[in-house]
C-alpha cells in the first residue's frame, strides 16, 4: 500500500496541454476513482502516475517519495490495461508467473505465489489452458493476476472493464471492488463511466478539459456538485437545470422562480445576472397546490420508478416517481422541489454557489 501525492501537475504535448495543474492526495488502501469524458486528462494523469509519460511539471510523490522524473521502472506500480496484453502463446500459468521469472525468482516461490493469487482470483481450474480460448471475463482475471502477484505499492487500471460486455462488466465490478477490500491495495482507476465511479470508489476526481472540476466522496459529488459540469456528467438522469435572470445575496434563503417563491439552502454567495436551479429528478414531486408547473411530454416506466419528463416556463426537466403514481403525456401538474436539494449555479462561470456548511444537509433532515 501507498499514498500517492499528486502537486500541480501539468502535461504538455507541443502548444496542447492535456492536464492542468491537478493537485489531490490518494490515501493508502482507497479506491481512487479518475472520471470524466474522453479527453478530459484522466488516462495521461494516471500514465504520469505510472511513469509511462514523465510531467512537464509538478509533483509526484508515491510512498513519500518523489518520483516524479523516475521511469516507470522504479516507481513500484502494476498496470492493468483495457485490452489485457496477455501473451497468446503462453497459458494462464505462464502468464500470470511472467513478472517473477522476469525478476529471477526461484520456482518453487513462483508457485506458491501463483496458487496463492488463482486462489483469490477464483481461476484454479484453468491454470493449465491457453488464454486464447478464455472469455473476456476470465482473460481480465488474469491480467489482474498477473498484476497482483507482484505485490506492487499501487495497482493503475485504465479502463479494464471497458472490453466486456454488460453483464460481464457489473459482475467484475463487483468482483473487483471486493477484490480490492480482501487486499487492501491503493488503487488507481481510471474510467468514463459515472456509474461504475460511483459503484466502486471510495474518492472520485471529476476531471474536464484536463482541469479537476471535483474531488470527493462520491456522495458529495453527486448531492453537492461544483460546478454545472459535474452536476450534469454526474447521475442517471443528470440534474435538471432551469434558467433565469435575478440576483442571490450571501445569506439568502428563498429564490422566487416565474413568481413561485421556493426556500433553499442558504447561499455562500451573491450573484447577479443569469442563475441556473439545479435539482435532482428524485427531488422533484407532483404538487397540484403549487403555483410552479410544467406539462408532461413523456412517460419512462422502469419497474419501481418512472422519469416523467415535463416542459416549464425555465426548461425541459425530469422527475423520478414512484410507477403507480398516475403521469399522462399531456397533462398540466404542478411541481414541488425538496428545498434541501436545490444548488443554484452562476451561469457565467458555471460554479455553485452552495456554502460548504450546507453540505450533509439531506442526510441530516
């Protein structure tokens, strides 16, 4: 295990830079979570982490030291890739023993070390076989063998689920974030997937244009977001968000909306210009007494729940409901919000305006 500092760190190909100035601490044994859309920085962060590309600047300390200009040859760390680069010509056995015959260590502490790690990973019965003929799941069981038995400081994984199929990927997901519990590992994990973050991480960093839009637990990020960016990449359905032009004032504790006042969290800061309300679809009910409303255009049942998405005054947003709760594309219903779940957002600059003393304040009423 290992704590990894991460202190300004900046990557530059030519006049592109594809990560700016990123600073965040991975403690020993989390789950870490990079997260973001394609191109945000996520994987050239976890490469510089590796030593598979070297910083333009900044800092990287793995364990206390800094390792930053070190090539990936003396930083300790096991990659674990998509595509898992098993070598076809060898059985499971072999590939997963490769690391330590590379490093010169005697056979019979090979194998103790390969049964010990099949063991864990559930793969006893197909030591023998060729990888080639392996399904998906399996081959990446083996990757992550080959990974493990090294007993690295840190494990780096780009994406490794991304090749498998749906459920496929939930079952290793499962897999792997117990995987992890059992041995206590540090972690890097790098993926798009906001759900699979969510599922498995015990700190995500939100990243965006190579900049750190978040970093947190994931129910911070999703109760309390940053910036519009993260409100929206973050939920399934992302945050509702409607527009209009006012002024909020440090300390203020109700925003008037089309005439409907609505009371919120009290607010860090002022801000005039156009504001955006940001509410989550499980925070917004049907309320026939409220001035607010908005005209339902579609329908989704999903067993338990159904997203009913509706047309305002301020925009299209969704509302999840219970699926027995009556919802006719068509018909005209008022609307409530949970004032405990309202963010408000400066359009301009895209940021909360949410005090950090608000935080914790839907677990706590």
């Amino acid at each position: 295990m290992a704590q990894i500092i991460i202190r300004n760190l900046r990557k530059d190909f030519g006049d592109f830079t594809a990560v700016k100035s990123s600073s965040f601490t991975i403690e020993e044994g989390e789950f870490f979570m990079l997260l973001g859309p394609s191109g945000c920085g996520k994987t050239t962060t976890l490469r510089m982490i590796a030593g598979l590309e070297l910083p333009t600047s900044g800092e990287i300390y793995i364990d206390g030291e800094d390792v930053s200009q070190k090539p990936a040859s003396n930083r300790d760390i096991a990659f674990v890739f998509q595509m898992f680069a098993l070598y076809p010509h060898l059985n499971v056995r072999q590939n997963i023993s490769y690391p330590l015959k590379s490093q010169g260590m005697p056979k019979r502490q090979i194998k103790a070390k390969v049964a010990e790690v099949a063991k864990l990973l559930g793969i006893e019965e197909i030591l023998h076989k060729p990888v080639s003929g392996l399904s998906g799941g399996d081959r990446q069981r083996i990757a992550l063998g080959r990974a493990i038995v090294r007993e690295p400081k840190a494990f780096m994984m780009d994406e490794p689920l991304g090749a498998l199929d749906a459920e496929f990927r939930e079952r290793m997901a499962e897999d792997l974030r117990a995987l992890h519990d059992r041995m206590g590992a540090t972690t890097v994990y790098v993926t798009h997937d906001q759900l699979e973050a969510m599922q498995m991480g015990d700190k995500i960093v939100v990243m965006n244009h190579g900049s750190v839009e978040q970093f947190g637990v994931p129910q911070d990020i999703y109760d309390w977001p940053a910036t519009i960016f993260v409100a929206d990449f973050i939920g399934s359905p992302s945050m509702n968000f409607l527009h209009f032009n006012g002024s909020v004032n440090a300390g203020d504790s109700a925003v008037a909306l089309e005439g409907q006042v609505f009371e919120i969290p009290t607010q860090l800061q002022s801000c005039e210009g156009e504001i955006v309300f940001g509410i989550r679809p499980e925070y917004v009910s049907f309320d026939q007494n409220s001035l607010y409303r908005g005209d339902i255009i579609a329908a989704e049942y999903l067993g338990t729940t159904q997203i009913v998405t509706l047309q305002s005054r301020n925009g299209t947003l969704k509302s999840r409901i219970p699926s027995a709760e009556p919802a006719s594309v068509g018909e005209n219903v008022g609307l409530a919000f949970n004032p405990r779940a309202i963010t408000l957002f400066d359009k301009k600059t895209g940021a909360a305006l949410l005090s950090e003393g608000n935080k914790g304040v839907l677990d706590n009423g």
